[in-house]
C-alpha cells in the first residue's frame, strides 16, 4: 500500500461472521477513542452491577409481547423472515455443532495485506455460511419465529425468537423523535427475558447479550 493507506485487518470466526475492514494509519487508536473506551467500560462495570437474577422463558416472552405491546408473528413465508432464518441459522451451526462444517470450520485468514487472497478468503466464509444455513433441519432443528411489536408511526421493531436453541434477538428502527422510546422498550424485553443466578456466575451467552443491550 502506498503512503497513508490504512491496513487491512480481519476480525471474528469460530463463533460467527467474520468482517473485514481498514485500520486507520499505523493501526494507532486515536486518543479520542481510547478515552470514549474508558468511559464505556466505567459504564459496563455498573451495569453489571445492577443485573440480578429474575429469569422468564421464551414463551413467557412472546405472551407478555402480545399482551403488552400487541404483538404479532411475521409470515414465515415473507422475504425477511426466510432471511433472518438463514443467517440466524448459519451463526447457531457455527456456534453449536462446527463439526457439520468439516474443513469449512477451520478457515485461516491470510497472512498480510493482498487484496486477491483476502477476496478469496471472504469467498470462502460466505460459502460456510451457506453450507450451514442449508443443513437440514432433522440434523440441526430450528424453530423460529419473528413478532412484529407495535410502535408508533415510522418506526419498526422486531424480535425473533428461536426455542429449540434458546435465543431471541431484535431489531429496530425509526425516526430521531421516537429512537430514545424505542431503545427504551428494547432494553425491557431483555430485561424481561432476564437471567439466571448461574447465567450471572458464569457469564453465559444470555447474561452478555442483555449485558451489551443494557450498555447499548
């Protein structure tokens, strides 16, 4: 690279997506960043403090969405659940049974900075995530589903769902005005959901989601 370019650089792998993205010169991290850091981890260090066990199951989650906010299940035959059914999927056979990937699992990034082999590289990550979201569902089973909750006017909010492997996850978007009210009420669900004494002890998958979306 010539003189200022930035590095590439790759991030993730065995447990989900990789990405691929440019550094900034010389890789540094700028002053502004590592004090923003500092502050998100004085944050992250009280919040933690304050989550206590108070756990709900997931069909305990859908009843209180539908009785609270009128929530309702999105079509499974709509473009964007067949989307979100495949990516979630893909990143559960990651996460869960890697061994039905074989060689695919076991993807080493190139070393350097060629453009060609990074290509290449991505190529093959896209391919895993296809070899996994295609596995069939009497090998690793899936039960999904997404609602749709109700928000006001111009916005959106959607929360999925899966049983079979205990995870919700959600999405939503908006104008200004109702942005604060809508990370409000995704911040709720989690802590609805809740966690366990066990999930606190041990830092579970569960306990670091509603974590990152307190800390959101």
């Amino acid at each position: 690279m010539g003189k200022g370019a930035g590095s590439v650089s790759i991030i993730g792998g065995a447990d989900g997506p990789t990405s691929i993205f440019i550094a900034g010169k010389g890789g540094k991290v700028k002053l502004t960043t590592r004090i923003q850091n500092y502050f998100r981890k004085l944050k992250r260090n009280r919040v933690k403090k304050r989550i206590t066990a108070n756990p709900h199951t997931l069909e305990e989650v859908v009843q209180w969405l539908k009785r609270e906010y009128d929530a309702v299940e999105v079509s499974q035959q709509s473009h964007n659940y067949l989307e979100q059914r495949k990516c979630l999927k893909a990143s559960l056979v990651m996460r869960h049974r890697p061994d039905l990937l074989g060689e695919l699992m076991d993807l080493e990034p190139p070393k350097g900075e060629d453009v060609e082999a990074l290509k290449a590289f991505w190529e093959q990550i896209q391919g895993r995530e296809k070899m996994a979201a295609e596995i069939a569902d009497d090998i690793f089973p899936l039960d999904f589903h997404i609602y749709e909750v109700k928000c006001p006017k111009n916005c959106m909010m959607q929360i999925g769902v899966e049983t079979v492997w205990q995870a919700i996850d959600g999405s939503f978007s908006g104008d200004k005005k109702n942005m604060k009210q809508l990370k409000k009420l995704f911040r709720e669900i989690y802590l609805y959901y809740g966690v366990t004494s066990e999930d606190i002890k041990n830092e579970t998958e569960r306990y670091k989601s509603l974590l990152a979306t307190l800390c959101s």
